[in-house]
C-alpha cells in the first residue's frame, strides 16, 4: 500500500453462505479495508468464520459490535 492511503475498518454482519464472498472482496482491495469484527446470532458459527477469516473479533450482538456514535471517526 503506498504512503497517504487511508486503511478503513470494516465489520461483517452475518456469517451465512455469503460472509465468505465479502472476506474475498475485503482481501481484493489490497489492505485498503480490513475486517475487524464478524457478528452472527449463531454463535459456533461466527467463532468458526472469524477463525477460518483470521477476524481479531467474534460477535452475536451488532450493538455490542458497534461502537457508540461518539466514537466514530470519519
């Protein structure tokens, strides 16, 4: 990644079918977006995926997962 790009903290929402096409996507930007938290209500499921997706966070709650609104940055 050059100087002066910005890297962007992603998080995924559901760890069905799906989650492992958005894992390819996240791995094709080349660092510019990296997944740090996975979230499903199934939660053998979501430790399974963030295992296998080297994730740092598992969760079943998307509001434990987001941060509160104050500390967002943009």
């Amino acid at each position: 990644m050059s100087q002066g790009s910005k890297t962007y903290r992603a998080v995924l929402a559901g760890t069905g079918s799906i989650g492992d096409a958005h894992v390819r996507a996240v791995e094709a930007t080349r660092g510019r977006v990296k997944l740090v938290a996975a979230m499903d209500i199934d939660a053998p499921r979501v430790a399974d995926f963030v295992a296998r997706s080297k994730i740092p966070e598992a969760f079943t709650d998307y509001a434990e997962m987001l941060p509160p609104p104050s500390r967002i940055s943009c």
